[in-house]
C-alpha cells in the first residue's frame, strides 16, 4: 500500500486550476498570437517560395523546379511585394488562431498530465494534437485564402476579393476542402513537433545529468531513515527535491535553449510530413491556376493520382523550402511565446 506522505509528496499542488504554467488563459492567448503573427509574417517570403513550388501550372508541370529557381523568378517578375502577396490574410488569422492553439495545449497538457514531475512524451503529443484540432478549425479558411493569392498570376486583386470570389463561385465548402487534409498533416506533425520540442528543451537542460544528482545518497537522510522517521523524510525530501529542479529549470531555460530545441523540432517534423503537404495545397488550389482535378477531399486519393500521374518524388516537392521555413519559424514562434509568457506573468 502506497504511502500517504509520498504520494502527496509527488503531487504537483495546482493552487488555482484556471493558471498553468503561471498564466491564466487569457495570458497563453496572448502570448500565443503574438507569437503567431511574428513567426508567420517573418517566414512569409519562405513559404510563399514553397507554395509556387508544390503548385501546378497545368497538368503534370510544376510552376518551379528549385528554391533558387523559384525566388528568382518572383523576384524577377513581382518584386519584392510578389513574395508577400497574401499577408494580410496569414496575419489575420494567425493571431486568433495561435492564441486557441497555446491556450488548448497548455490547458491539455495539464489535463493529460504534461505537467507533473518527469518526462511525459506521449502527454505532451496528445496535447499538440488536441490543440491542433482547434487551430486548424479556424486557421484552414484564412490558408486558402492565403495560398490562393500566393500562386503567379492569382486572379484576385485583393484579400476581400478572394475571399469573396471564392464563396460566391464554390461556396463555404471551398475553405473547408482541405480540412481533413490539413488534420492529418498537422496532429502528427504537431504530436511530433511538441515531443521534439520539450525532448530537446531536457536534454539541453542536462536532465538526465540533473535526475542522477538527485538520486545521490544523502546521508543525513539515511540516518533518518534508520531512526524510522523514512516515510515522512522520504516525502520531504522527493517534494524539495521537485521543487528545486523545478526551480533550477526555469531559470537554465534560457531564450538559446527555446531557439534551439524549437528550430530542431519543426524542421524534424516539417519534413516528415511534406508528401501531406503537398496534398493540402493541392486541394487548396484546385482550380484555380490548374485545370487538375482531384474531385475528393481525401488524402490517400489524391496521394496516389499525385504519384501516378507525376511520379513519387512530386509528393516531396517544397520539402527545402518546408524546413527552411518551419525550423526559424518555430525557433521564433516559441521564443516569442516563452518570452511573452515570462513578461505577462504576475
């Protein structure tokens, strides 16, 4: 039988349910929008190179053959301005989007039991992925959106124009095409991305290293123990020991270590799911600068026309560009968002 004093000992005590990691939910939607709109407004140009690259100019030809190819001939022919066409849309709707998508994990993380003492992977995967059902609910119309003024030649002058043109000409169901799609790229990529990311953050921190000292034999303790006090000491000491790991933690995990294991995780789980990717964006543009149709909103269909009409290797078209733009971009998104949380903390 498990005792009392231990096992209260090894609780993390919540003294208000409504905070998590010392901010109240408004504080995670916060810091989570404006780590949305920095990380996304800053990668832009990135992902607008990547965008031409996995779109079509008509059957069977993709519009850029390189990342090089690609900036160069936006640049060429739009300018600059060619690199950010479509902005405005990925602002808007990166600041609500973010702000549910830190705030839904945060708040699963604690409920799944991310937060208690240890390395809790499959907690915190289940909690990016819980998070991601959320974000993409009401990120995925501002995408098509974004995506389809992104392409060359895009027939819409503006974001109200597109948006617009688009439900008039297909109606709400065209920003929800790709819905499924979209969910079964981003909750691996997510559950990936936050095991990566917290993986990264201990092992950079020397966790290991930390638990091994911790578990050191303290004399001062076995004596305890041999006078038979064991059981309220052991709880004593497991609860101290907690508190000031935890304590050790938080004041190691500097902005280096946030950059790092960030930038690692979303370039790792950029590119394995790329093929998805390409999918997403597929569906997106259905019909606008392509005559290809897909006429299915399900993935493995348009997996294998993808392959069979173009061959296996156009399901990794866009993957340079995918990294290049996730590893920054989430080494800045958690900067921003470890940064902004420190700075709204009471």
């Amino acid at each position: 039988m498990s005792d009392p004093c231990t096992v209260a000992a090894l609780d993390v005590p919540v003294d208000n349910p409504t905070h998590y990691d010392g901010l109240t939910y408004v504080g995670h939607m916060i810091a989570g929008a404006l780590a949305g709109i920095g990380e996304h407004v800053a990668m832009y140009p990135v992902d607008t190179v990547k965008t031409r690259m996995q779109a079509l100019a008509h059957p069977g030809q993709q519009l850029h053959s390189s990342v090089g190819t690609a900036l160069r001939n936006i640049l060429r022919r739009e300018g600059v301005g060619g690199l950010y066409r479509g902005v405005t849309a990925m602002a808007l709707g990166a600041g609500p989007s973010h702000a549910l998508y830190f705030a839904s994990y945060e708040a699963a993380k604690d409920l799944y039991g991310g937060n208690r003492e240890g390395h809790r992977p499959l907690a915190t995967a289940a909690a990016g992925a819980t998070a991601t059902i959320v974000n993409d609910g009401c990120m995925t119309p501002w995408d098509v959106v974004k995506q389809r003024m992104q392409v060359r030649h895009s027939p819409y002058r503006g974001l109200l124009h597109c948006a617009a043109t688009t439900f008039r000409q297909e109606g709400l169901a065209a920003f929800y095409r790709s819905y499924w799609t979209t969910l079964v790229m981003n909750v691996p990529y997510t559950a990936l991305h936050f095991t990566v990311y917290e993986s990264a953050k201990k092992w950079l921190l020397g966790a290991p290293a930390a638990a091994e000292a911790a578990s050191g034999s303290d004399p001062q303790r076995e004596r305890g123990l041999q006078s038979g006090a064991g059981p309220l000491l052991t709880a004593a000491a497991a609860q101290a020991g907690a508190a000031a790991a935890f304590e050790e933690e938080e004041e190691e995990e500097g902005l280096r270590v946030q950059l790092i294991a960030g930038g690692v995780a979303g370039g790792l789980a950029a590119a394995a799911t790329t093929p998805l990717d390409v999918v997403k964006t597929r569906l997106q543009l259905e019909g606008v600068s392509s005559a290809t149709r897909y006429n299915t909103s399900s993935v493995l269909p348009v997996l294998r026309q993808i392959a069979v009409e173009e061959g296996a290797s156009a399901l990794w078209r866009g993957w340079q560009p995918r990294v290049l733009f996730h590893a920054p971009s989430a080494a800045i998104c958690w900067g921003i968002y470890e940064t902004a949380k420190k700075l709204l903390a009471p």
